[in-house]
C-alpha cells in the first residue's frame, strides 16, 4: 500500500546528510530490538527521530516495512535511508560530570551484566530533549563492551536498572521479561492511609494517548493488559502510606497510574499526583517523585538465582523520617501510626 511522505524540514546548517545504508545484522547483534540497533548505527541521532523514521517505514527490514520492537535476527538486511546528523566533530559526547555519577552508581557487575542504582533525574536513554542518558554515557566509559538496556525506568525514579553486555545476555533477560520471569519491586510513597491490604490491581493501560502533545497513560478497557501488586508496609496515618510494589507487566508509568486508580497517588508525581498532597510533601523536604526501584530478581535459564536491591536513598529515607517524627497535632488527617521507619534490604 503506498504512503505519503512529509516533506522533510530544511536541515540546519550544522547538521549533514547521510546515505542510504545497508547492513546485515551479525550473531553479536541478533536479539536486538530495530529502534536500538538504528539508535546505535546512527550514533547522535535523537531517538525521536529514529523512531519517526522507522514509524514511517523508511528503516526496512528484509524489505520490508518492521516497528521500532522487532527483534532482529542472524543475516536480516537492514536499510536505513538518509537521516540529517550532526558532523562526528560536532556530535558530542556525555559529560565526564554524569559519566562520573553514574561510574559510581554501578553496585555489581560481572561478565553478563552492570547494575546501576540509578539516580532519580536522569533518562535511561537520550530523546525528548535530553542528548544523553544512561546507556550513552556507559557506552563513553565502556566503549569496547555492547551495552543494551535490559528495561527502563522513568526518569524521576531511581534504583535498580539492569544493563547487558553483550547480546546473548539480552535475548535471555528479555525472554524473562516476556514470560514474567523476572520480579521487580519498587517503594512508593502514595497519599491517605491504604486499606485495601495486600491489593493486586488489574487495569488495563492505554500507552498511546497524548494530551496537549505530550505521552499520556490511562486506564482503558482498550489498554493493554497491566497488573502491579500492592502491600503496605509502613502506614503515616491517615496521610500517607509507604507501599511495596511488585510488577506483573512493565507498560510505561504502570505505578503511577494503578496507583492514581486506586485513590492513592504517588508523592511528588506531577502528571498523575495530587497536587495539594504534592506541596504537603515537599514542605517535608520531597524534592522528586518517591518511586524507587528496589530490587530485581530472576533465575537464569542456564540455572543460578540472581537477586540485587537497593536501599532507599537519603533524601527518600529522610522524608520518611519527618513523617514519621511530626507531633501528632500537627499531623493532618493523622489518627495514629508507627514512628520507625521501614528501611528495605540492602544490595547483595
């Protein structure tokens, strides 16, 4: 079926234009997804415009037409059309500053995987504004390892993110994911005191709405299929409630939106909170959105437990413990509750 094209913007005066290019996807690439093997081809490439160019079907797979989540196989033939990109001088590359920050935030490793203690703040990837994200500065430290994603967090929420270092390693991990393989946990502050006990919510989520030009998530019966596993752990009163969270499906801002579902938003979320709960929170001293991956685990398919988390950082722990310390007088809706502070496992 034919399409039409739009016509491309005039190109700015530093950026050049490519060829049209065609590779073939060798054993160390196969298992990639097509948005992540253009990314890389193309090197500064926004990723928006990576995933317009696949969407309009100018990235061919075998000749054919394929979305941004095909997962390319040995000796597929890959073309890539013309694409404005900045001269390799000028193309630039991750600050020592963040590739510093996130050197540090590496809390294992081994001949398959880094793990990063994400901070909160910084994207997984670049695009939507941002030029660097975490796999583009791990690329600037590592750049003789082929480092893939193995899942995403959003940017405001910290903790763990798993990163392959080589493809084998991504096929097998994304295998898990495919089959709920592995167990994701996060730590969430949500508003009013939850009395729904240990709750699984499942909600069907619309990912590919947009309101005002910008990525929406909603509940939908036309969504996919969504389900997080709710339990308290540590109750604030009738203000807030400290939540574990273990994920069934991994769609795009799941926690926040089952969460806002339920009546409970998430502190500190500014697209899907609430506001008034927002500015209570951050009179605590609540600089950011209190989401935070804890731990990862799974079983490799060649046999081995592998389980890593992480505490909560400083500045999460110490919202807790204002809470937790305010005179019941001035605690607004408080009826009573603990005053220690849940502190999760610490990485092992």
């Amino acid at each position: 079926m034919p399409y039409a094209e739009d016509p491309l913007p005039e190109p700015s005066p530093r950026e050049i234009r490519t060829n049209v290019q065609h590779f073939e996807v060798s054993l160390q690439e196969a298992g990639q997804r097509l948005d992540n093997y253009v990314q890389r081809r193309l090197g500064g490439v926004p990723r928006s415009r990576v995933y317009r160019v696949i969407r309009k079907g100018e990235v061919r797979v075998n000749g054919r037409r394929a979305g941004p989540e095909t997962r390319l196989q040995l000796n597929d033939r890959i073309r890539i059309p013309p694409v404005r990109v900045l001269p390799p001088a000028q193309a630039g590359k991750p600050s020592a500053q963040l590739c510093e920050s996130l050197r540090k935030a590496i809390i294992y490793q081994d001949e398959k995987l880094l793990v990063l203690d994400k901070p909160a703040g910084i994207a997984v990837h670049g695009g939507s504004g941002v030029s660097f994200g975490v796999i583009e500065a791990l690329r600037a430290l590592r750049p003789d390892d082929s480092l893939e994603l193995v899942h995403r967090l959003d940017r405001d929420t910290s903790g763990c993110l798993l990163v392959a270092r080589h493809a084998g390693t991504l096929r097998s991990l994304h295998a898990l994911l495919r089959t709920d393989g592995f167990e994701k946990r996060y730590l969430a502050l949500v508003r009013g005191k939850w009395e729904l006990g240990a709750r699984r919510i499942d909600v069907p989520l619309r990912t590919d709405t947009r309101v005002g030009g910008e990525r929406t998530v909603r509940a939908a019966p036309s969504g996919k299929p969504s389900v997080s596993e709710f339990r308290p752990v540590q109750f604030f009163g009738s203000a807030a409630t400290l939540v574990e969270v273990t994920l069934r499906t991994g769609r795009t801002h799941q926690i926040r939106v089952h969460a806002q579902h339920a009546g409970h938003p998430v502190a500190g979320d500014e697209k899907y909170g609430d506001a008034a709960f927002n500015d209570e929170l951050r009179a605590l001293g609540l600089s950011r959105m209190f989401l935070h991956a804890h731990s990862v685990s799974f079983a490799w398919p060649q046999g081995g437990e592998f389980s890593v988390n992480s505490p909560l950082p400083p500045e999460l722990a110490a919202v807790l413990d204002e809470l937790a310390s305010r005179p019941k007088s001035s605690r607004r809706l408080r009826a009573g509750g603990s005053r220690r502070r849940a502190v999760p496992p610490r990485a092992r």
